[in-house]
C-alpha cells in the first residue's frame, strides 16, 4: 500500500475499539497450521493453544444412530503482540477454517500487514492452494456523547438527523440503525445508532457507534488476498469518513 495514502488517512484519535479481518477458507487447512504458526511467530511475543471439540454427523439419513456421530478433537491456534495488542487465530475446521485478525487498538494498517505479508509467504511456501470464500473487514467505533445536541457535532447531517428523529420518540430506550449495500465486487453491512449502556432503562445517554463491515464473499487464489484487503480498508475508510462531521474528523488527525 502506498505510504503516503497511509500517512493521509492515519486518524490517530480514531474512537476504534474493535478491529476485526477475517479469512474464511472453502475447507480444510491443507497444510499444518502449527508449522504456519511458527513461521509468523517472529511478529508475535507468545503463543496460546486452544483445545476444542465438534461433532459431525450425517444428514442424508432418514434416521441417525449413535455411529453416525464423529466427535473430533482439535484446536485453534492463537498467537499474540502485547505491544500492538494485536491477536492472529488460526481456526481449523472441516468445513471452513479461518484466519482471524483481532484488535482493539487501530491506528492504520500498519498493524497487520507485514503479519498478513508473512502468513500468505508461509501458505506458499507450503505450497498451498487455499481459496477464501469469504474475506472481510469491520471496524466500530464509539463516541461519547451526553448532549442530543452534540450528535450533530459528531455525525454527518444525514445519520444525525435519523438518530436526533428517533431519540425524540417517547420512551425509546436503544436505537441502532442498519444498512445494506451490495456492489458489484463487495458488500457493506452498516451500523450505527446508540446501544445505551443502561439499557433497557429509558435513554439519557447518548453515546454513539457506527459498525462497518466490508466483504468479499466471491472464491478468491491466496495470490489475490493482500490487494482484496487493501481494497476493503480503503471502503470501510470511505463509507467511516462520509458517516462523520467535517469537523469532527480534523480532531482526529
């Protein structure tokens, strides 16, 4: 990715806190996810084990025995960056296995991409022909807020004006809002609206959220999967900057 194009939209005050990108993969792992993980455990300061169980059965049968049960045994892989707060889990599964990227701390994609960089050289090294079905990234982000008047300080005129509609309304206690988008090439589910901490009482404080999504749900080559993500964080980017006040946005420069 471009470095200045980084450097233009690094929002170092960001409200972000929650970072997920997630890989999902057609089926199996074909290869073994701890020689994975030790190839990219060079970006990381440990690494966690996580044992778990699943059952499998089949369905084509009008009735179903005891033996047409399988309880498997296995377990995903997590590995971690105390500096970055960064966690990367590797979830093997029969039917779809992912790659997890996980966050609470965002400032750019600086935060993943050399990891990101070294697990695809890792899966093509192993030689490896994985294909996503799904390749998405969301970020939410949160706002105080203890003024209805300050919604409009914080949000485009547009979200403002649904959310400032909606909290008029007699005894609303949670307004969350979504939308949908499908283009072409990707998708956008959007959230945004007040959860209220205190819910279910009565609202009386304001704090804002906007959750954006943004995925590729086509079969996509390993080879694909950097410029795939690079093009999803400059959407949620995109539809993240039209979402928020002018001037709301120079504060978080």
């Amino acid at each position: 990715m471009d470095i200045n194009l980084i450097e233009k939209r690094r929002l170092i005050n960001n409200n972000i806190t929650s970072f997920i990108l997630r890989i999902d993969i057609s089926n199996e792992f074909d290869c073994k996810i701890d020689e994975i993980a030790k190839g990219i455990s060079d970006h990381f300061h440990r690494t966690e084990r996580k044992p778990k169980k699943s059952i499998t059965f089949m369905v084509k049968k009008e009735k179903l025995g005891s033996n047409d049960f399988e309880e498997i045994e296995d377990e995903d892989i997590v590995l971690i960056n105390e500096e970055t707060n960064l966690k990367l889990t590797l979830i093997p599964e029969k039917i779809q296995s992912s790659i997890v990227f996980e966050s609470k701390k965002y400032t750019d994609s600086s935060l993943y991409r050399n990891t990101l960089d070294s697990l695809i050289a890792c899966f093509r090294e192993k030689k490896s022909e994985i294909k996503s079905k799904r390749i998405g990234i969301r970020f939410i982000n949160e706002f105080p807020c203890n003024n209805i008047n300050n919604i409009k300080k914080i949000f485009d005129s547009k979200l403002a004006n649904n959310l400032i509609g909606s909290v008029k309304k007699e005894k609303i206690s949670r307004i969350l809002t979504q939308e949908a988008f499908n283009y072409e090439t990707y998708k956008i589910t959007f959230h945004y609206g007040i959860h209220n901490k205190f819910y279910p009482s009565i609202l009386k404080s304001y704090d804002l959220f906007i959750d954006t999504d943004v995925y590729d749900d086509s079969s996509n080559d390993l080879d694909s999967w950097s410029e795939i993500v690079d093009k999803l964080n400059h959407i949620a980017y995109d539809k993240f900057r039209e979402s928020i006040n002018n001037g709301y946005i120079e504060k978080m420069y």
